[in-house]
C-alpha cells in the first residue's frame, strides 16, 4: 500500500515537472516567432540560437526579485520567464540579447529585450 501511494506521489511530480517544461518551450518557441524574429529581421539580423538563462538568472535585466510563490501577490498574476537570443550580422559578429518574457495565464503580455555583449 505504501509503494503504490509513493509510486503515484512520484509520478505526479514527474508529469508536473514534464507539462511545466513543454509550458515553458511554448511560450519559448511562440515568443521568438511572433516576436523576436520580428524585431531581429527589421535589425537586419539572423536568430542564432535561444539559450535559458538560468533558474534564478535575470540575465542584462538585473532583475532581483525572485518570482516563486504558490498564490499570486497582491494581485500579480503574470510571471516572466528570461532567455538569451544569439543573433548574428552580416559581418559575422555574434550579438546576445537577452528576453524577458511577461506572461500572464500561458498568454505572452510583453516581450522586452536588452542588448547584451558581443562575441565575434
């Protein structure tokens, strides 16, 4: 009776984790296409590749809140997810922005970047 209760504990936490990661490739994956693209091709450069931050990294945005709570605060209901963008220019020079992801209920309120440093 214990392993069965210990076995269902443990698959519910792996699927969580699971819908929580293709979660957060969606929102990814949407915001780089109605979004970023954009934005990079009108800047006359290519998306590179898209990296994830880190767990509690704000990446150029200096961000020092940490946004893990299990009930909204005082009514905020939109969390924000950071990445970094590789872009490159014609010349061969590699840019990275970073991207911070506002998004309220899996719907994408906004998207700000920040120029980050560049690579050659």
């Amino acid at each position: 009776m214990n392993n069965i209760i210990a076995f269902i504990i443990t698959s519910v936490v792996i699927v969580g984790f699971l819908i929580n990661y293709l979660i957060y490739r969606r929102i990814v994956a949407v915001a780089v296409r109605r979004f970023i693209a954009p934005y990079l091709t009108l800047q006359v450069l290519k998306i590179k590749e898209t990296q994830f931050t880190g767990l509690f990294d704000s990446g150029d945005f200096n961000d020092r809140d940490i946004g893990l709570s299990l009930v909204p605060e005082m009514g905020k209901f939109s969390t924000s997810t950071y990445i970094y963008v590789f872009a490159g220019a014609e010349n061969g020079q590699k840019i990275r922005f970073t991207a911070k992801i506002q998004v309220r209920f899996l719907f994408i309120i906004k998207v700000f970047l920040k120029k980050g440093k560049a690579k050659k």
